[in-house]
C-alpha cells in the first residue's frame, strides 16, 4: 500500500505561481507512475499531467501545458507539480494519485489509479 499527501496548496493572486509536492510512503515509490488530478466545485475529477516512474515522460492537459510541470524526486520520495501563470480557473482541490507501471508508461485515467492522496486547495484570486 501506498500512502499520499499532498502540500503546498494555498491562495495565490492571478499570474503567481505555486508548488504542490506529494509524498509517499508505505511502498516502492521508484517504481509507480504519477498523476496529479483537479477538482473544481459540481465538477469532476479532471486530469493535469502525468510521469513516468523514471520521470522520463510526462503529459499535461491542453487547458495546463505550458503553464504546469511535474517531476519527481524518487530518492525522496516525492512528486512534484510547478504551476505558473495561474488563474482562476486553475481553483480547485488538487490531487496526486499513483500506479504501477512499466517504464516510460504512464496512466492518465481516474480509473487507471490505485492510490490517491487526500488533495490540497489550490485558490486563484483575480
């Protein structure tokens, strides 16, 4: 089983910037893809971007690309994703979740995800 919590949400002014990380624990963390998944209110569950567990690969949705990075630092155990030039559509509860995967592969899916952190509120202001 793997563990995930989320950090590093908060408020953050239209065109600022922000740093969530998850931590993992409880397994093998070198050898899990990563997601990282939104949730705005009476919407659903969306996603953001993608990693391999090398950190090799990535994938982002067209609506953060350009804007948003993920990496990932497997010697600490902990994923990352750098959201720049955020706006108030970005507000939402932000999600890391986790899986097994071959290298290079990685999942893009709620439904492909078998650990999920318990999200961290992101809020742009504008």
């Amino acid at each position: 089983q793997v563990q995930l919590v989320e950090s590093g949400g908060g408020l953050v002014q239209a065109g600022g910037s922000l740093r969530l990380s998850c931590a993992a624990s409880g397994g093998t963390f070198s050898r899990y893809a990563m997601g990282w998944f939104r949730q705005a209110p009476g919407k659903e569950r969306e996603f953001v971007g993608a990693i391999d567990w090398s950190g090799v690969r990535t994938d982002y949705s067209d609506s953060v690309k350009g804007r948003f990075a993920i990496s990932r630092d497997n010697a600490k155990n902990t994923g990352y994703l750098q959201m720049n030039s955020l706006n108030s559509e970005d507000t939402a509860v932000y999600y890391c979740a986790a899986v097994r995967k071959p290298y290079l592969t990685i999942a893009t899916k709620v439904s492909e995800f078998e650990f999920w952190g318990q999200g961290t509120q992101v809020t742009v202001s504008s």
